[in-house]
C-alpha cells in the first residue's frame, strides 16, 4: 500500500513538472516573432538550401524552429495538400490537378519563387566533349545518339544517368531538354537509362566513368566533374551554366524554384518568407551555388 | 498459494497463445492489405500495358515484366554465387575444419550476417562497380552482376548456417560406418553426409533464395536501375530495375489511391506470393527431413 502512494507521488510529480516545462517560456518572449515551430518540407534540390536559410534564420531569431526535410518536390506538395506542413518546396511549378486537390482539402496554395537553378549537364573529366545543343542532348537521352563520336567525342558507348522519376529534376529536364519543350511531344528517356536515386549517385559515377553523361542541380555539381556548355539551338552560342548566364536568361536550361503555403501567409511564416526574399537571405543562395532572385 | 500459481500459469498460457497466434494474423493482415490496395491494377491497368516492356509510370506505362525479369536475373545471379560459397563454407565448417577454426568462422559468419545492407550498398558502388567495370570493360559497372554479387554476399551467411545445422545433424553412426567402410573423408561427406542433409540444405538455399529476392537497397544502389528487359545472353552485365527497388524508390513521391500506387501494391503482393512460395517450399522439406529422421530412429 505504502508503495502504491509512492507511485502516485512520484507520477503527479512528474505530470506536473511536465505542465511547467509546456508553459513556462511561452511568457517573456522578446523577439519578434513569438515562438513557433514552422514544418518546411519538399524538394530535394531545395533541402539543402532550405536547411542552411532554417539555420541561419534560428541563430537570428532563436525562438522560431525551423524543420526542414527533403522527400522531392511531389512529396512536399502532397504534404501541403494534405495541410502537415507549414511550408512546401518544389523545384517545380505546382501542378493543376494538385491545386485541385489542395482546394478539395480546404487548402490554397500561394506561391513563392525563392530562387532559381541551372541544371548542369556533367561529363567525366576526361571526355573531350566540351558542348552540346538540346537536340543533341534530346537525342541522346531518347537514344537516337548512343555514341560519343556522334558528338565529336571518343568512340565510346553513351551511359545516360539520371534522377529518378519521383524527382522534380526529372521532370523539369523531360519537359524541357528530352521533349525540348514542346507539350505535344510525347519523346521518353531511352530504357536504358540508368535512374539513380540521389545526387551522390550520379557524382560518384560521373567521376569514376568516361562513358557517363549525366545531369544535376547546379548547386550540386562537384569540381571532380566537368560542366558542359549548352546552346539552346545549333546557331546558338554555346553557354556555361553560372550565376550571371542563368540570371540573364542566357543559360537555356534554367528554372524557378518555389515555396508554397496554404493561403497567403501570417505571422511566424510571413516573417520568414519577407527574410528569404531579403538580400541576406539571398547571399545563401550564391553560396550553395544557386543562383538568387533579381 | 495455489490459486496464485493457477492463475499465471493461464495468464502466460495465454500470453504465448496469442503471441503465437498473433504471427499468423499478422501475415493474414498484411496479404489483405496488399490485395485491397494493389488489385485495383487489374481494373486500372489494362493486361496489354502490365505485360508491355516499358515502366514509365509517370507517364503511366506500367510494363511489368522489366522489373520481374530485373529481380529473377539478379536473384538468379545471386545463387549462383552464394549457392556453391555457402555450402562449400557449411560443409568446411560443419565437417573439415578444426575445432578451433570452426569456432572462429562461425561467428564471423553470423556478422557477415550483420552487416547492414546499405553499407554493403556504398562498398558496391565506390569500390565494385568501378572495379566491375574495368576489369570487363562494360559501359557502366552498376549492373545486375554487381547486384548480384552482393546479393550473394547477402544470402551467404543465412545458407552457411542453416546448411551447417543441417549437417550438423546427420548422426555421428553415418560418417563412422562410411569411414569403416574404407570411404576417404571426401567421399563419406559428398555420398553420405550431404545426401543425409539434403533437405535441410535445400531450405538452406531456398531462405537464402528468399532473403535475396526480398533484398532492396543494396539492389537499388548498385544495379543502375534502368527499367530493361533482361532478355539478351549478356543481359546480367548490363543495368537492371528490380520489383524491391522500384517500390523503394517510387512509393514516397506517389499519390495515394492513384494507378500507379496500386501497381506499386501489386508488384508488393507479387513479390509476397514469391517469398511466400519460398518458404512453403522450404517448410516442406524440412517436414520431409523430420519424418525421414523419425524413420532412422524407429
């Protein structure tokens, strides 16, 4: 019986110093925003940037939590649609049927471009071939050129690498390199390419093998690989994928990266985006080797 | 007192009861589930686009067949490596080796056993693919035969020491009346030792069988991924997309309830029918074993 009370004791102890860690700093908050936790999830081409402006933004403002995972672009949009995050990112404009279902769920996403990104066509350091148009890049990943020398390199097989279908990367480059654009056209990678599932992946491969052609993000091109140049036709000048070629609107395969929330947003996540948007903000963004709005 | 005594008796009767019981509602649940969510495919898919040859589900090709052949090919390709290493290994261990090699191997084979198979999945790609590659000048060395070495590296551990309890097994009377029959060690452990443990190897390799065609992150690390149908005499130098991988690296982006998300369920329920036939197979040859030894020993 004794031991019963000491139970009892020690439970209400602990369920009531529970109670005052719940309550106790929601008192005397000082910064601006009061505190908050903002659930930030998508794009796996964002995560890292997105992890570095969360970090940056809780050393300015200690009080307001940031977590941020990655998943793609699709899996960030159906969380939104779903109403578990606070903020989506995609690394692709959100699509009609998503808005759709957002609105069948009570939920209105508002757009944001926090961004913008160059897709980088790579190639081993030692393949001679220093440009290609998007036909050129067209017809090798639908497998109409299956050789280097057909691009004025070596006699070797081409290996196409690229990000699986789930990532916002694939995507942009199907609709934009593969079809070249063209909504009508209904062109698909060639079977054979190989579908790695992360950027490291196609890194350490690109690195290791002189057959390899493969595309990523710019912000995650290593200096162990080497950047093609890209024209957008055959008359076109040839363009390395930088920061000034992509603001420019030279680089021709280039894209805006977003951020979505449900309904235009207040308080905790209004503040931050207005912070995003800023040029201190934005300086992080040259830094991981995107390219920053305006 | 004795009431008391009664009483957890029933209690942990009871509890054992349903823990065992609670295995088979399990697998039930989980057979139900796969077929609400992945029988749809048939009404949704039509046969000709589940029997074609491309798998581009987001443009809503849904061939099934590059993605069975992909595993048949590398499962395929794993027991040719894993079958021939692990019995030599079991029969080493179980019949040649010295005491104390045998207490040596034995737990080092259960860590193999371990090893989590993402690790094995970075070594494949830093070290043998490359190495793959150059050694028999293919285009790219994310292929089915990587997949299917580690695979065998995979599958090793659980034939080694299943085999090896197999033939541990084998009554000692067996290798004596052999020997004094004038057989060589050689000939006692190929003509009578290992075909006294046939069965219990046989399950050996088919859980090894099953453990690899389950296998999913090494495979999709390694074997490049590219939806191919594995068809051509030198299909297993070239990359491959199995059923494991693409229900990996699909099912986190897909829209509940969509085409797609029943096909990814209908290839999960594919593969349990697989591994489900496995293990029937191998609980049916270890029954065979069981009355077999009872026979012996009447």
């Amino acid at each position: 019986m004794k031991n019963l009370a000491y139970i009892v004791i020690a439970l209400l102890l602990l369920f009531l110093t529970g109670c005052n860690n719940g309550t106790a700093p929601s008192t005397g908050i000082t910064n601006p925003p009061q505190i908050s936790t903002i659930v930030n999830k998508g794009s796996d081409t964002l995560v890292n940037l997105a992890l570095a402006w969360a970090e940056k933004y809780h050393q300015l403002y200690p009080n307001v939590e940031i977590s941020v995972t990655g998943g793609g672009s699709g899996t960030g949009i159906a969380a939104l649609i779903n109403n578990t995050v606070d903020i989506a990112n995609a690394s692709r404009q959100i699509k009609s049927e998503e808005i759709q279902q957002a609105e069948n769920n009570g939920v209105n996403p508002f757009e944001f471009i926090v961004a913008k990104d160059a897709i980088a066509i790579i190639v081993n350091p030692n393949n001679p071939v220093d440009q290609l148009t998007i036909k050129q890049l067209s017809d090798i990943y639908s497998g109409k050129i299956n050789n280097w020398k057909e691009v004025g390199g070596e006699d070797r097989v081409i290996v196409r690498l690229s990000r699986e279908t789930n990532s916002g990367t694939h995507v942009f480059f199907l609709e934009n390199v593969v079809r070249m654009g063209n909504p009508d056209d209904n062109t698909l990678f060639s079977t054979d390419t190989l579908l790695l599932p992360s950027s490291e992946g196609i890194t350490s491969e690109t690195r290791d093998n002189p057959n390899v052609i493969g595309y990523d993000g710019l912000g995650y091109v290593t200096p162990d690989v080497k950047v093609i140049a890209i024209a957008g036709d055959a008359s076109g000048t040839f363009i390395l994928p930088s920061a000034e070629t992509v603001n420019q609107g030279q680089y021709p395969i280039a894209r805006d990266l977003y951020m979505y929330t449900n309904n235009q947003p207040t308080e905790a996540i209004a503040d931050y985006i207005t912070w995003i948007l800023s040029p201190d903000a934005q300086t992080t963004v040259t830094q991981l080797g995107f390219v920053p709005i305006k | 007192m004795n009431t008391t005594k009664k009483w957890n008796e029933f209690i942990l009767t009871w509890l054992i009861k349903i823990s065992g019981y609670s295995a088979i509602i399990f697998v039930a649940m989980i057979f139900y589930f796969l077929l609400r969510e992945g029988l749809p495919t048939i009404g949704e898919a039509s046969i000709s686009n589940l029997f074609s040859r491309r798998w581009y589900p987001i443009e809503d090709y849904f061939g099934l067949l590059p993605l069975i052949g992909g595993s048949l090919i590398v499962t395929i390709g794993a027991a040719l490596f894993a079958v021939p290493i692990g019995l030599c290994t079991a029969i080493f261990i179980s019949e040649v080796s010295p005491r104390w090699a045998r207490d040596l191997l034995k737990p080092l084979v259960e860590v193999l056993g371990g090893i989590p198979s993402v690790v094995l999945g970075f070594l494949g790609i830093l070290i043998l693919a490359p190495y793959l590659r150059r050694l028999l000048e293919l285009p790219t060395g994310l292929t089915a035969l990587t997949g299917s070495i580690l695979l065998g590296g995979i599958a090793i551990p659980t034939i080694v020491s299943v085999a090896e309890d197999a033939l541990d097994s084998v009554p000692r009377s067996y290798r004596d009346a052999a020997l004094a029959l004038g057989a060589t060690e050689w000939q006692t452990i190929w003509r009578v030792t290992l075909p006294a443990a046939r069965n219990g190897v046989l399950t050996a390799i088919m859980l090894g069988v099953g453990r690899a065609i389950g296998e999913t992150m090494t495979v999709m690390m390694v074997t490049g991924n590219a939806a191919v149908l594995p068809i051509k005499i030198n299909s297993i130098f070239f990359p491959v997309r199995t059923m494991t991988a693409t229900i990996a690296a699909e099912m986190g982006e897909v829209a509940k309830n969509s085409t797609h998300y029943h096909v990814l369920f209908f290839i999960g329920l594919l593969l349990f029918i697989i591994s489900l036939g496995i293990n029937i197979a191998a609980s049916t040859a270890m029954f065979q074993q069981r009355k077999r030894a009872e026979r012996i020993l009447s």
